[in-house]
C-alpha cells in the first residue's frame, strides 16, 4: 500500500508481521521428518511413477472435474466461469519451489515478486502493496488476513508434492465464498492422505534458494484409515538493489504437518488435517521479521447418493506477528506484535430437486480475536478486538430446454460487525452446444468488506502539540462493490488442441480513497488524513489461453491477458493519491510454455513470459515499473522410476530485473538470475 505521504509505509508484509518459533525448531522438524520416513517400512505398491506423473490428455482435462465455480462436482469444460487449473504435474515440470512461484503458471493472474519473501498477486487488477480483492482457500480454510483483507504470501507453504490441483478462478465468487471473492478465487487442494502411501524426499540447493529438503511419509493406521505427515525446510538467498549489491532480505522457513482420512463407511469420510511453520525474514530497510503459526481442521464429508451430501467443516488457525516497522518524518521505528486467532464452522449440502435442478445450500460463523501492541510508526486501536462473522448462502442450477442449457442463480448473505449486511447475488447461464465446447455468461455482484486498515490504523505523530496522527482509519468506511459482467467460450478444437476466451467489465464503487479532515482551527492544517470511499470507476478485458499437443512428446500451452482500467474520484469528492493508489496493474500479459519428453527419461521444459510495464503511485504521482521479458527452464533425468535428477533455470535473460516497487522508505528490490539443483526419492 503506497501512503499520501514522502517516506511513509503503512504496511508491507517483510515489514509488518512476525511470529516468534526458532528457526532450529523447525529445522529439527524438516530433519527428523526425513529421519523418520528412511526407518519406516515401504507402503504397498502403487502404480509406477511414470504412469502416476504422466500428462493428462486434452480430453482428459476437459473431464477433470473441479469443485471451485459451484462447490459442488462438476466437469472443467462445463463450467461457467473463466477458471484455470494447475495441477500436480503442472506444478512439478515448471520446476518452482513455493506456491507463488507455482501461480504464475496460471494466465488470469499477475504474479509480482517483490523480494525474496513477498509477492503481490490477483486476478484482473487491484494489484497494490496490499492486494485485497482476491480470496485463497487451502483445503476449504480462507487465509486472508483481517488486518488488510489481503493474503502473506510467505507463510503459505506446502510440500508441492502432496498438492492435488490450484483452482483459479478470475472473476466474482461472492456467491458461494463471499466476501474479498472480489476479482478472483484460488482454491489450493492437497491430495488425499490415501493417494500419499509410501515415501518421498527432496534436497537440493543453488544460487538464490541456498538449501531446501522435504520429506513425506504416507501409511495406514487401519485398513480404512490412512494417513501421511511431513516437513521442509529452506534457506533463500537476498534480492538485490539496482545497484547490484544485496538486499538483505535473506529468508529462512519451515513447515510440518499431518494429514488423517478416514473412510468408516462408503458414505462417510473423516479428514483431520493441520500444519505448524516458522522462519526467520531479513528487512531490506533494517531489523528482521519472524512468522509463525498453526492450524487445525477436520471435515465431516456424507454422501447421501451421487447427486447429494453434506459437508461439515471447523478450523482454528493461530498466527503470532511481530514486525520490524521502519522509521519515518515523524515516528521512530519499532516493532509491532499482532495475536490473531480464528475459529471458523461451515456448513454446506447438495441435493437435486426433481430431474432439472440441482440445489447448494450452506451456512457459516467465523469468529476472530485479535491482540495488537502497537509500533511507534503504525498502530490500530482498538487493541483488542472480538469479530463475528455470520454468512449464509443458496444457490439453484437449473437444466432448461434444451438439455444442454442451464441457468444458474443464487446469492450469498453476511453479516459482519463493520457494516451489517452484505448481499452478493449472481446468475449464470451455460451452453454446451456440444460435447466439446461451451459458452456462457454471468452477472455478479461481490463486495470487499472494511479490514482493520480501513476502520482501525493509525499512523501516530508522537510529540506534535496538535495533531496526533498523520492518517488514521475512517470510522464510516463502507464496503467496496463490484458488478461484473462476463463472457466465455472453451473448446476443444481437435483432438490436438483446445482453448478457452473470456470477456470481462466489472464496475467499482466505493473504492478506497485518501480524505482530509476539516482544517484545525489552531494551524489550519488538514490533518489527519482518513479512509473514504470517494473513488469509482470500471474495468474491462480479455483472458485467453490455449493448449496444442504438437507432438505426442511435446506439448505448448499458451495464455494471454489484456486489461484496461479506470479509476477516479466522484464527482464532488477528493482523493489525496488522486486515484492511483489502488492499482498497479500491466496492461498486456503473455506467456508460452513447452513441454518436452526426450525419450522416456528425460524431461525439457521451459516458460517465457512478458509482462508489461505499469504505473503506481507515489505520493499521488504515477511512476512505472518497465515491461520486462523472462525465461525459465527445466532439465530432468531419472535413472530409475524412483530417482528423478532435475536442473532448474529461473529468470535467465536478465542478471536482475524489476517485478514490483513498494513505497519509500523501502528501496526498489529487484529479482536475480537463479539456479539450483534438486534430487527426489520415491519409495
């Protein structure tokens, strides 16, 4: 988030959250993990490696079916939404090693890394500092932050293994999700504890991630309970200055957890998961940051019949945040702590509703507590603060005549303590003119609720006789809306090809703006500054990808985006940022990807990218981020079907180049050429 001020940071997540676990333990963790998995005995046989990690065909990921546009089942190539999905083998061949590395292989999103440890990503736009229009789920559990509504990216790891597929889905998904399911949705899905048996470990290491090991243990506790724990840890090197000498923002992180399935019957299935992480994050402008915390779920899943059940899902996640927040003009730097704790229950069930129509229904209750101690330079008052969430949902698929039309509408209902009740409405129509193709439209409505920046920050000015912050939280900040109008087409063309278009216009209003407050009656000055809702404006564009297999050995995938926003102050109103500080967003977005198997063991890969330069705002004035071309390639061998040797190149024209700017004091920190090396185990 760039502030109305030169030298002023409100938030940036390298500078404001930490939690307190030593580095040791989770090292101790990934280490004993990968002891323990070499002394168990091998899990029965699964099918071989090769056949497990081949690609799906084009036909075959038409079939796929996905559960984000609808909560429910249903085939990616029938669905009526612009979705994207990453699966496992996607995940494995681009040769990443996080989960934002991991989104960039999705076309609707733009993906900026900002540092060694943060990355800004949405989906159609809004892409600030503070990016808050996109809603995450890891396994059905929201992991946006209430502080800002946006998400920190760096503590959300996994071991990329045990990831099934990343639903992305750009557009509104206010109905079903809710609130920040503004521009998009990203649902990461492991796989089951019972599609994990056996043993896996990773190690390997390079220029920029210095070192990294992972290891997974999949067994059963019983012949129907099945179950798999793991760890990693790694240590990432700094970015770099324009200058060439290093950031320092070294990065160090660990992560464990389990995973429980159980299957008492053919109609019931247990899942108790969790996961436990903590690191070390260096600051470029000084001081360090440490993240950590943990979460709990377990989910209830009966099926009544093919066409019906119901879920019942709990989860308590524990953060722990204590950051280094830099001085300014006017505050000296400090530390700021924050507790958040989060228990969250929902409720869903499907069931058809005679031959034509097919009904989703669901409740949910989410209450927060959180606990701040406040930093010299940024602060929220109250302290403490206790928030309950309550959100309800229906929605109605209906097959009309034709057989292959349907029309889909419902809304969600939620209440929250900021301001009452939202309502998120939306309708669907689909297509399937035939078994290989499928257009269809869509009009929403979604809303980003008020964060704890909008109503409660402070940026204090100790000392001053007058005035006592610079900027603080407006007390009256309503909701942001959105209306968004769509249109789609995805088809299979051939048996060798298929491709997917999307059309988009979605008109804001009550966007976030920076207000003055009446003059003071002593100095005259018109301080401090406050949240409003003074901006409006639209946006517009188009989202295409395509898949050619060019060979039976080789495969190109390619993806396009245009993006055209407008923002501005109503009339009558005032913005201090003069509208620029709620985007910073590329106008053109082109990627290729091939995809190689030289012979049966050995695998080629490799992704170009171009993003386009984009403007953001400094102190109300535009500055921009150049158009940048980049490369990343892969080289695997395995000896045998249990050992697989790869080499990965990542950002190979450049020696470094510029992805994002954060706001001054903070400099520009630019990503370097890397490479590394890794080695896996499957046994």
């Amino acid at each position: 988030m760039n502030l109305p001020a030169k030298r002023i940071v409100l938030l940036k997540r390298g500078d404001l959250v930490t939690r307190r676990l030593r580095p040791s333990v989770t090292l101790f963790g990934s280490i004993f993990f990968l002891s323990f998995a070499a002394t168990l005995p091998t899990a029965a046989a699964t099918p071989t490696e090769v056949q497990a990690l081949k690609q799906l065909s084009l036909e075959e990921l038409l079939d796929l079916e996905v559960i984000s546009v609808s909560r429910r089942p249903e085939k990616f190539s029938e669905t009526a939404s612009a979705l994207q999905v990453i699966l496992r083998e996607d995940i494995r061949r681009s040769g990443a090693t996080s989960i934002p590395e991991a989104l960039r292989l999705a076309d609707n999103l733009h993906v900026a890394q900002k540092g060694s440890h943060a990355w800004s990503i949405s989906a159609r736009g809004f892409n600030t500092d503070s990016a808050n229009k996109l809603l995450v789920l890891r396994d059905g559990r929201t992991v946006y932050t209430p502080l800002f509504s946006g998400v920190f990216w760096d503590v959300q790891d996994y071991l990329l293994e045990d990831i099934d597929r990343i639903e992305v889905i750009s557009g509104p998904g206010g109905t079903l999700w809710g609130a920040n399911a503004v521009n998009g949705v990203i649902n990461i899905i492991s796989k089951s504890a019972k599609d994990t048996q056996g043993s896996y470990a990773e190690v390997g290491g390079g220029s920029e991630m210095r070192g990294f090991v992972g290891a997974r243990y999949g067994g059963t506790l019983s012949s129907n309970v099945f179950f798999r724990v793991y760890g990693k840890f790694f240590d990432r090197d700094d970015s770099v200055l324009p200058t060439g000498k290093d950031a320092h923002d070294a990065w160090r992180f660990g992560q464990t957890g389990f995973r429980i399935d159980a299957e008492p019957s053919t109609m019931n299935l247990l899942t108790l998961q969790g996961d436990f992480y903590g690191g070390d994050e260096d600051v470029s402008t000084g001081g360090d940051s440490k993240v950590a915390g943990g979460n709990l779920l377990g989910r209830w899943t009966h099926t009544f019949s093919e066409e019906s059940e119901f879920i019942l899902q709990m989860y308590y996640d524990r953060t722990h945040l204590n950051a280094y927040i830099v001085s300014n003009d006017f505050a000296p730097d400090g530390y700021l702590t924050d507790d958040l704790d989060t228990f969250d229950i929902d409720f869903q069930h499907r069931f058809p509703l005679g031959e034509r129509q097919k009904v989703t229904w669901g409740l949910g209750y989410r209450f927060t507590h959180d606990e701040v101690e406040n930093a010299p330079a940024l602060a929220f008052f109250p302290t403490t603060l206790d928030q309950h969430l309550f959100s309800g949902f229906l929605q109605d698929e209906m097959t009309l005549w034709p057989e292959r039309l349907r029309f889909t509408i419902g809304s969600k209902v939620e209440y929250n303590d900021y301001t009452g009740f939202e309502y998120e409405p939306s309708a669907r129509l689909a297509w399937t003119a035939t078994e290989r193709q499928t257009v269809w439209g869509a009009v929403s409505r979604a809303v980003r609720m008020p964060s704890r920046v909008d109503r409660d920050s402070r940026l204090p000015i100790p000392f001053f006789p007058v005035i006592d912050n610079l900027l603080i939280g407006g007390p009256t900040f309503e909701s942001e809306t959105v209306i968004a109008y769509e249109l789609g087409h995805r088809a299979q063309i051939s048996d060798r090809w298929s491709s997917s278009i999307s059309l988009f216009y979605n008109d804001y209003g009550d966007v976030r703006s920076t207000s003055l407050s009446p003059p003071d009656p002593i100095l005259g000055l018109p301080f401090p500054l406050f949240y409003a809702n003074n901006l409006e404006g639209h946006s517009y564009g188009v989202e295409l990808s395509t898949y050619f297999q060019l060979l039976p050995w080789w495969r190109l995938q390619g993806g396009y985006t245009y993006l055209r926003t407008d923002l501005r102050v109503k009339p009558g109103m005032f913005d201090f940022n003069n509208a620029l500080n709620e985007t910073a967003d590329p106008k053109h977005q082109f990627s290729l990807r091939s995809i190689m198997d030289l012979g049966e063991n050995v695998e080629f890969d490799a992704r170009l990218r171009w993003v386009d330069s984009f403007q953001y705002n400094v102190s109300g004035v535009p500055d921009t981020v150049p158009s940048y071309f980049e490369l990343d390639v892969r080289l695997a061998w395995r000896p045998t079907e249990n050992v697989e040797l790869a080499v990965v190149g990542q950002n190979l024209l450049h020696d470094q180049h510029l992805e994002y700017v954060v706001a001054p004091p903070n400099p520009r920190v630019e990503v370097e050429r890397a490479v590394y090396a890794r080695i896996t185990l499957r046994w």
